[in-house]
C-alpha cells in the first residue's frame, strides 16, 4: 500500500496582513509614525528633557521589541538581505567609540547632556529602522505602512496650508498637555519671507518641514497614479495638498527636494499619469499665481537671487571652518550631538557629521544612505506586482530627495527629519525581501504574544 504524498508546504499569499494579536511590527510604526507628525516636534515631557519626546520614547521601546521579536524568529533573513543593518551597525559602532573617547576626553559642562541625548536618539532611529526592516510580514503590510506614511504627509501639508492662509500656527492645544514642555523656536508664531508665511506643518523648522513633504510626496505620487480604489479622486487628495504646500513653504529646500523626487519617479510613470500630474501641477500653479499675488515672483526670485542671498552664502562660507574643525578630531570626531550652536552653525548634515562623528562616521552614514536606495533597487527588480515595483521607486526617490536636502541643513538635529528618513531606510531594506517572488514560508504571526 502506497503511502500518501506529503502535504504541500503552506504559501502565504503576498498580499495578505491576516489576523493578528498582540503588537506587531505595523502597529509599533505606524504609532511611531502618528507621535512623529501628530505631535508637535518641539513637545517633550519635562521630565525627560530634550529625549522626551513622545516619537524618541516610543522608539527607544520599539528598540525593545524589535529585540523581543528578534528571539522569536525562527527563520533569519539572508546576510545578503541584511545590507541595511549591517550599514547601520557601522554607523553605531562609530557613534559608541566617538561617545566613549568624548567622555574619557572631558567635555564642557553644556555638552555632555547633548552629547547623551545625542546617542539615544540615535539608539531610538536605530530601533525604528530594525523594526522597519524585520518587523512587517509580508507585502501587503509594506503597502499599507508606505499608503500611511502619504496620507500623514498630505495631512501635514493640509495644515501647513491653513498655517500659511491664516497666519497663526494652529498648535495651541498641545500647549494645554499636562507634563509636557513647548520647546521649539517657532512656538510663538511663523516665520516669514518676503512678507509671506512660512509654514511649518507640526515641525521646529520650515526645513524640517520642508524634508516630510519632500520625501512623502513620491509616495503619494503612487498613491494616486496606483489607486485600485472606486474612488477615484480621494487618492489624489496627498499629492495636491503636499504640491500646494510646497509651493506655498517658499522653501529653495522643500522645491529641490519635491523636483529631485518628481524626476526620479517620472521614467516609471505611464504616459497618461505624466500628462495628469503636470497638466494639474499646471493648474494649481496658475491658480496659486491668482489667488496669491506675488507668489510666483518671490519663488522665482529664490533660485536667481543665489547670489545675493544671505542663507546661500552661509553656507558656502562654511567649509573652511568645517575643515579647521575636522582636523581636531579626525577619525570619530569630538561626539554625535556636541557640537551646539554657540561654535559654528553648519546648514549642512554631512559636515557636522563629519565634525562630530569623524571621517569613519561621514563615511557610515554615506553607506547607510547607499545600502538604502540600493535595497529599494533591489526591491523594484524582484517585485512581481506594478504597485510594489511603483513604491520601491518611490523609496529611492524618497532617499535621494531626503539625503540631497540634508545639504541644505543639519536634518539630524531635528526629531521629525531624522526620524523619517530612518524610518524609510529600514522600509528600504525591508522592501528587499518582503517584495522578492512569494515562495513557501512558514505560517506563523509576527506579533508578540
């Protein structure tokens, strides 16, 4: 008698997130991503000081579970599958050493509370990333986080617009939250330029700001040029708002960032989404020349009044200083964080990381960055559905625009803009294995139980 055939092994289909108990990986980010633009970046709990803020205590527990869920799993990804990790275990390793000899070094006294706040906010990204990478299931989950993380961007650029009609900052609930502290340059109203507002969505800074739509808006591009919805125009809602803003945050930055991942995501576009999107950039363009008069002039007037403006020379007359300083401390730098503001203000994240983490440092985080767009590459090459191909284009687009903006300022000193472009690394490197061909894997929840 002829024994049965085996049962075939389970396939777990690529587009299902299934039931769930307990805290998975999409619930802990999609909490952090709510406390990171939700929450006014300058709120912290007083308690805590400057690491208080609700998103970096949420990260430094996600740190925790990626670590609970990291002795669950039964089924390692592939060292090849783990470049991302691997980049950010560089970058870690440099920090700890630089943190070490800083501290055995001495430090003034007004550097040592930045210099520990520094390091945690690095352990919370750290922690954000892992958990980015390993904790979504499956592809269905990637979508769902990424679909997320356009919406709060258009809802950020939807309140940067009502800041920018207005002109009042709209926060005032937040101050009314008990145990908490007001600790952002901007709580007291909205900058200006050329007698226009300056939005500034939940964030400390227009810049800041500025790095949250820039890097969402790929993302909401295949939102609405991808939607398999009935409805047809909700989709397109993030990606007017996140337009409109931009133009609207009269930000040199926010503009560059926007063009640079419009550019990177137009060659994968069909020609009729093309058409669409400029033909409505067109549009909304005319109407912001009406509505607002003067608008159009005063962005033109950003690009060819380079030569004269103050915040451009600024920082091209930075390098000099930049070298003098690098050459104190060369190798891992004099500390992640200690560098304040009294020294030199450097509107450039990769000199003050080279400043602060050393030449070892600059270089991780330049291979973090690459491991990154690399992964999403990857990503795209082996996604079998248009929709994944569409969002792992949209992730390199999001990182080149986010590491090109952190030139213009130091997007590491700010919570929302690191945080962000941490957060997308790890969805990066997730990507790479989560959008690879479906094949059999074991049938068990990630969440913790």
């Amino acid at each position: 008698m002829s024994k049965p055939a085996p049962a075939a092994p389970r396939i777990v289909p690529v587009d299902h997130i299934g039931p769930r108990r307990g805290i998975d990986g999409l619930t802990v980010l999609t909490v952090y991503l709510v406390l990171l633009c939700a929450v006014p970046s300058g709120l912290t709990i007083t308690a805590m000081g400057s690491a208080g803020r609700p998103a970096t205590v949420w990260a430094l527990a996600a740190s925790l579970w990626w670590c609970w869920h990291q002795v669950q799993r039964q089924a390692p990804l592939a060292p090849g599958r783990r470049i991302v990790p691997l980049a950010l275990f560089a970058l870690l390793t440099v920090a700890g050493f630089s943190y070490a000899v800083a501290m055995l070094r001495g430090l003034p006294t007004d550097e040592v509370s930045p210099a520990d706040t520094g390091i945690l906010r690095l352990v919370a990204w750290a922690g954000i990333l892992l958990v980015a990478h390993d904790g979504l299931s499956n592809a269905g989950e990637l979508r769902v986080l990424l679909r997320r993380v356009a919406w709060v961007g258009g809802a950020l650029a939807t309140l940067g617009i009502f800041q920018f009609l207005t002109g009042e900052l709209l926060l005032d609930l937040w101050r009314m939250v008990p145990f908490t502290t007001w600790d952002a340059p901007n709580a007291a109203g909205l900058d200006q330029r050329a007698g226009f507002i300056r939005a500034s969505g939940t964030a400390i800074h227009p810049l800041e700001y500025g790095v949250m739509l820039s890097v969402a808006f790929p993302l909401a591009v295949v939102l609405a040029t991808e939607n398999r919805s009935a409805h047809r125009l909700l989709p397109w809602l993030p990606f007017a708002a996140i337009a409109v803003a931009s133009l609207t945050s009269l930000s040199r930055s926010t503009l560059i960032g926007l063009a640079i991942g419009l550019i990177v995501m137009l060659p994968t576009l069909t020609r009729r989404a093309r058409v669409l999107m400029l033909s409505l950039g067109g549009v909304m363009a005319v109407a912001l020349a009406v509505v607002v008069p003067g608008m159009l002039g005063t962005i033109r007037g950003l690009f060819t009044g380079l030569a004269t403006d103050p915040s451009a020379s600024s920082r091209t007359s930075s390098y000099d200083a930049a070298i003098e300083f690098v050459s104190r401390f060369p190798l891992v730098g004099k500390g992640f964080g200690t560098f304040i503001a009294r020294y030199h203000i450097f509107d450039n994240q990769y000199l003050l990381l080279a400043i602060e983490l050393g030449i070892l440092g600059f270089i991780a985080f330049l291979l973090l960055i690459a491991a990154g767009i690399v992964s999403a590459a990857k990503a795209r090459k082996t996604a079998v559905e248009r929709e994944d191909r569409q969002f792992a284009q949209a992730l390199i687009a999001a990182l080149v625009a986010a590491s090109l903006m952190m030139s213009f300022f130091d997007g590491l000193s700010f919570a929302m803009s690191g945080g962000m472009l941490f957060l997308l690394l790890g969805l990066a490197g997730g990507a790479r294995h989560l959008l690879a061909p479906p094949g059999p894997v074991p049938a068990q929840s990630m969440a913790i139980r």
